[in-house]
C-alpha cells in the first residue's frame, strides 16, 4: 500500500492504428500471477524476433469479452510478452504473430515500480473511469516498456493503454 494518495495527470486519447506484432503469451489470473515466468521465457529470445519496429517492448493482456470492466483476482485472462514487427519471419521456438485491431486508448503514465502499478491501476478503474464518460471495450489492454525497464525500478515509467468506446 503507498503512503500518499496516487494523482494521475489525465490521460491522453490516442487513436492507435492496428500493428503487427509477435509475441509469447500464457494463460493467469491476478491471484496466480505468471508474468515473471513469461516474461523470463521472452527476453533470451528478443533480439532474435527479425523486422523489430523500435526498441520497445509491450506487456499484453486480453480480458475476456464478458468480464470488460469486471475483471476479479481470480479471473482468468491471456499475458503476452510483446514486440512490434513490420512483417513476419522465421520466429523463435514459442512465438507466433499477433494482430493488434488499434482503435481508441487512455493513455496513462505509471511511475514507479510493479508493485505499486496495482494502486494506479485501481485509480483508473474507480476514480478516472467512472466519470470519464466512457467505457472500456473488449480489446487489447497493454503496457508500452522501454528497453532497459525494471519492474523493481523505483523511477520506473510505463505507458498504461486501456482501450475505450
């Protein structure tokens, strides 16, 4: 738990146009959290993803359809270790391709490490959400990582895109 209330500046809205992307993804839930795992499978094998589209990384979740804007601990959902791609090649062992349909995102900044990302996230989904006038919408949600990011980092920074109508 933090010490001092989380104050996000307000999102910016982007409309993102669709991506190719390659990636390594496991199924989890929040109670038996997985993402050290996947993220450890993905990172030996990185520079070896041909027609990378920057230095980035994302981390990729997939919520069930009917659970968009309800997700619980123990609901389950799909992880993914990702990076862009301007086309597809001979991947490694464990990666395939992976469509991002874009659309509308809030934009959120999270600063600090992983384990306070849950409190920001809390806030964007009780406090932003809710009187923003929108809604979430059954599409990818994802973190934008840059290279070098360090989920113990303490000045640690990450793009938080949720997908809204």
């Amino acid at each position: 738990m933090l010490s001092t209330p989380i104050t996000l500046n307000p999102p910016r809205i982007e409309i993102l146009p669709s991506k190719l992307l390659v990636v390594r993804s496991l199924e989890m839930s929040f109670l038996k959290d997985q993402t050290a795992e996947l993220w450890k499978a993905f990172m030996p094998f990185r520079n070896a993803v041909p027609h990378r589209v920057g230095t980035h990384y994302m981390s990729m979740q997939v919520y069930p359809a009917e659970s968009a804007g309800n997700i619980t601990p123990t609901s389950i959902f799909r992880k993914w270790a990702v990076v862009e791609v301007s086309e597809v090649d001979a991947l490694p062992d464990g990666m395939v391709s992976y469509d991002l349909s874009g659309g509308k995102y809030a934009v959120f900044i999270h600063h600090g490490p992983a384990s306070a990302f849950g409190e920001t996230m809390k806030h964007i989904f009780q406090v932003w959400l809710p009187s923003s006038g929108f809604q979430i919408d059954s599409r990818e949600h994802f973190e934008l990582l840059e290279e070098g990011y360090s989920p113990s980092d303490p000045q640690a920074r990450e793009e938080i895109w949720i997908p809204i109508k």
